[in-house]
C-alpha cells in the first residue's frame, strides 16, 4: 500500500532524521511516463553513515521502541526503493511503483 510505504519513509525522517530536533521533510510527487508513481521523502537531518547496514530488518537506531522494519516494508509495497544520504546533511528515499491502469466506468 503506497500510503504505508509514504507514512514510513516520513516516519523514519522524522525520528532518524531529527532525534534531538525538529527539522524539514520534503515529500515530492510525480508521476511519470508508463503510470509510474514517484514519490521521494527527503530530509536535512542527521543522514544515515551507513545505508545497506540501515536497509538490513531489525536494525534501527531509534531505540527499543522502534521495530528497524521501516526500510523492508517501503520495499515489500513499492517496485523500487533508492536510499542516498550523507551524514551530517540529510537522507532521501525514493520510491517508485507503477500504477495499474484504471478501468472506465460502463454507461
């Protein structure tokens, strides 16, 4: 469900991002050519120092509460994920999952 992948990728900006501050979280939409929905959450936070260890299931620096399933279930709902950050400037994630063709209504 691409609302669950969107409220994660803002959910992780929010408490990775920021731990100690609030900060920006841009939230970009486009769709593009074949009905490709593209949909990158970008932050200006803390960045992650070390993304394919990030991107692993249970791994989380948000503390026992947090489950480190955020990045596996933005992959499970959308066809692709891309994650590019830099510590110390930010992190942006960029989802895409192609649309299935919406049917026209009988008259």
């Amino acid at each position: 469900d691409i609302k669950t992948a969107v409220s994660e990728a803002v959910t992780n900006a929010i408490v990775h991002g920021y731990p100690d501050s609030i900060g920006k979280v841009v939230v970009k939409v486009r769709v593009c050519p074949e009905n490709t929905l593209e949909i990158t959450v970008r932050d200006y936070g803390r960045g992650i120092p070390d993304v394919d260890r990030a991107r692993q299931p249970m791994y989380t620096t948000g503390g026992a509460e947090r489950s480190g399933m955020g990045f596996t279930i933005m992959e499970s709902f959308m066809d692709r994920l891309s994650v590019r950050s830099v510590p110390g400037k930010g992190t942006a994630v960029v989802m895409k999952k192609r649309l299935a063709p919406r049917l026209k209504a009988a008259k």
